[in-house]
C-alpha cells in the first residue's frame, strides 16, 4: 500500500514502479533522514501534537531502525519506494499507532529536502577536509626539497626557472580556492527546510526552528514554496566538485608529464603506479590519468542537473528525484581522486638533477637580460627587441646565447646571467618564485590552510 493510496482504485503499474523507485540508490540517506525525522519528532512534541511518551517511543523506535540499515538486516518491503517510505513503514510496524502520527505536519517534499541537506552537508565538510590534506601533501614535496627548480610553463613551453615549492604551492593555492568554495556551499545549505510541508505550510502549530536547531542548522526557511523546490545547494556543490575536478585534473596531467622518460622530473611510488598486462617495462602512471578523467564526469554530472532545474515551475515536481544520482557520484569519485592524489604525492620522488639542467636552460635568461637594461633607464620594448635578437642569432646559428651574448659589445654585462640559479635568485618581487619570497609564502599559505581547518570542524 503506499502512502497514497486512499485516493486511488488501483496499485501503481510496474513501469511506473520501476521507473518512479529510488530506494535503489537513496538508501544512502538512511541515517540522515532519521537524524531529520529524529528533529521532526522534537518539534512534534513542542508543539503539542505528540506527548512526551509518544516522542520517545518515536525516537527510541527510529534508533532501532537506523541500527538495522547499519548491520544490513533491513528487509526493504515490496512497497518502499523510496528510504523515506520504508523507514516510516517499518517505524509503524515496530511502534504500532504512534508509527502513524511520525508524518504528522509533514511532506515528503520538506523531508527529501531536508534529508539531502543534511547529506551535502556532510559531504562537503568531508571533501573539504580532505582537500585540505592533499593540498598539504603538495607542500610537503616542496619542503621534502627545499633547494629543488625546474621550469615553469607556459604554452608548454619553458618560460622560466621556478622553485618546485613555488610549482607546488601554486596547486595548494588553488586547492585552498576550493575548499573554501566547498565551505561557502555549505554554509548556503545549512538551512532548513523542515516544516514548509508539501508547499504551502500547514494549520498545525509547529515551530519549524525547533526542528532546525535540534539539526544544527544555521536558520530556517523564509518560503516554504522555495524550501521545497530549491536544489541551489545542489547545484553549487556540483560546481564546487567539478572546479576541484578541474584542479585535479591539472595536477594529474601534470604528473603524467613529469614521471614520462621526455621528462623524467619524477617517480611515483610502485603502490601508486600500474603495469602493462604486454609490456614489463611499463609503469604507468593511472593515479593521475584517472584523476584526469574523471574531471569529464564532475563536469557532466553538474550540467545535467542543471538542465533538469532549467525548466521547472514552481514548487516540488518529481523532476528533482534526479538530483541525487549525480550529487552521490560526484561526491564518491571525487573523494577517491583527492584520497590517490594524496597518496600519489606522499610517495613522489623529485629527480632534482634532470629537473634544475632544465631550469638552467640558458634562453630562460632572455628576460633577465632585458630587465638588466630596463634597470638601467632603457624602454621595456627596446630592451625586449634586444634581448629577442640576441636570442634569435643563438637559435639561426646554433649557437650558445652565453656565447652570443659575450661577442656584444656590452657583453660582460650580461655574464654573471648566467650562473647556475641566477634566474631563482633574481625573482624578488612579491609573490614571485625566488628565495628570497619562499619563506613569506610558505608562513601565508600556512596561515589560509589553518584557518581553512578551523572552519571546517
């Protein structure tokens, strides 16, 4: 029977069944729409519309039912649609006629929102603490090699000699972008919708803020036709997720480039690496292909909820059951990519030697020689025009640009360019990649991820 059927002559047909059961995939949900109904029964009683007694046989009730979907001895019914229908299913049954009384005051269209609020909730507070500890692992490479350089790129091109914990530090400021937009979506989540019922409130004299502070909830809803119908939350986590899948997939790309035999700028550890079912040669770095590839997936599984929110009315249509398969997906794949990049860095082994002979390559100095006259009173293009020449001569007559540079007439100008770690050395504007800064920006990026973790608990 479902919770419907005083109103209809005949059961629902079995394609409707199949198509309209989601108990298949919200049963996942389970612990937070008890946690809800746990906070539906407390404003219940405040309200007077269930005694004491009757509150907490609810709530004792409601525990033993959470206990079984915890140790897998659920029996889901024929009947239960959905993980809501089902737990207010087997409440009856265990509770007898105080079962009835669990929906008093309430929709499943304000118990779904309130239930997938909780989840996101949580979920965003795990992804961000997990994020965090990746961006940390990035760090922890450049200390692991404080001394290190390689090239920084652009066009992937090299352009020119950085810190590897400038490199480094660049991800975990982007990584910190993320979870405090992670932060920022769950804080928008953070209020409950308890109490709108099914679109338009209700007669009874509930207090929908006892409910949301049993709940932890930041406040309560202004509109109970918005309460019902908003996936906002939704979709800004699902953009939260695929922005952070985008910043995964820039660090795996990157380590797809550095651990290659062109590269050799890294290893990955054998736990984080794959073979060849042909080839024994082979160590693959999968971790960062992966991590690269699901980016795909965080970006689609957003824009198709979008598309289904595009062209709804107003309040609750059936439409928004397809905002969980998504949001559960997304929120999985990306927690399995950030918990292997972590690991991933932990393990990595940064191959100073071949990395710094590419960092000292001599036309990344080009800039430097152009600064040196800009130091000296010449116009920025000027300077730039002759330090374009010196380097086109080099390249025309395959020549060293030291050599070229040192047959000029203002040649010894130019020499001490050319030491080894001169271009790390004469980076020192704030922000930049030299020593000189590498102190500052470690104690700033501390200081943000700190804050970051207090804001998380």
């Amino acid at each position: 029977m479902t919770l419907w059927s005083g109103r209809f002559s005949a059961g629902m047909d079995e394609a409707l069944w199949n198509l309209s059961e989601s108990f298949s995939f919200d049963q996942v949900l389970y612990a937070h729409d008890i946690a809800g109904s746990k906070a539906h029964v407390a404003g219940l009683v405040a309200a007077g519309l269930l005694t004491a007694d009757e509150g907490g046989t609810l709530v004792a009730t409601l525990d033993i039912v959470c206990a079984e979907f915890a140790s897998g001895t659920f029996e889901r019914s024929a009947t239960d649609e959905d993980i809501h229908m089902a737990i207010e299913r087997r409440v009856t049954a265990l509770a007898g006629p105080v079962g009835a009384k669990l929906h008093t005051a309430r929709s499943r269209n304000d118990q779904v929102a309130t239930t997938l609020r909780l989840f996101t909730r949580d979920a965003l507070t795990e992804i961000a603490r997990a994020t965090l500890a990746l961006a940390e692992a990035l760090i922890a490479v450049g200390e692991r090699y404080p001394n290190a350089t390689l090239p920084g790129y652009t066009h992937l091109q090299r352009a020119q000699a950085v810190l590897l914990s400038h490199h480094v530090n660049a991800h975990a400021v982007a990584l910190s972008r993320d979870v405090a937009r992670l932060l920022d979506a769950r804080g928008r989540t953070n209020i409950s919708p308890l109490g709108a019922g099914a679109l338009a409130g209700t007669s009874l004299p509930i207090t929908p803020a006892v409910a949301a502070a049993e709940l932890a909830f930041d406040g309560t809803f202004i509109n109970s036709m918005d309460a019902v119908s908003d996936r906002d939350f939704v979709a800004e986590s699902l953009f939260a997720i695929a922005l952070l899948g985008v910043h995964l997939s820039r660090l795996g790309e990157e380590l797809v480039l550095w651990t290659t035999a062109e590269f050799n700028f890294a290893a990955l550890g054998d736990a984080f690496t794959t073979g060849s079912s042909m080839l024994p040669q082979k160590k693959n770095a999968d971790v960062a292909e992966l991590a690269r590839g699901k980016a795909g997936r965080f970006i689609g599984n957003l824009t198709g909820l979008l598309t289904t929110l595009k062209g709804l009315p107003l309040s609750y249509n059936r439409d928004l059951q397809e905002d969980k398969e998504p949001l559960f997906d997304s929120v999985r794949h990306v927690l399995l990519v950030v918990a292997a990049l972590r690991g991933a860095y932990d393990s990595l082994v940064f191959n100073e030697a071949v990395a710094a002979q590419a960092a000292d390559d001599e036309l990344l100095m080009a800039i430097d020689i152009a600064e040196v006259l800009v130091g000296e009173g010449l116009p920025f293009r000027q300077a730039h025009e002759f330090a374009g020449r010196l380097v086109g001569e080099a390249l025309r007559e395959g020549k060293a640009l030291k050599d070229v540079v040192a047959s000029t007439p203002e040649g010894e100008r130019f020499a001490f360019l050319f030491a080894d770690g001169s271009g790390i050395a004469r980076r020192t504007s704030p922000g930049s990649s030299g020593p000189a800064t590498a102190a500052q920006q470690s104690d700033e990026l501390h200081q943000i991820l700190r804050e970051l973790h207090v804001r998380v608990k």
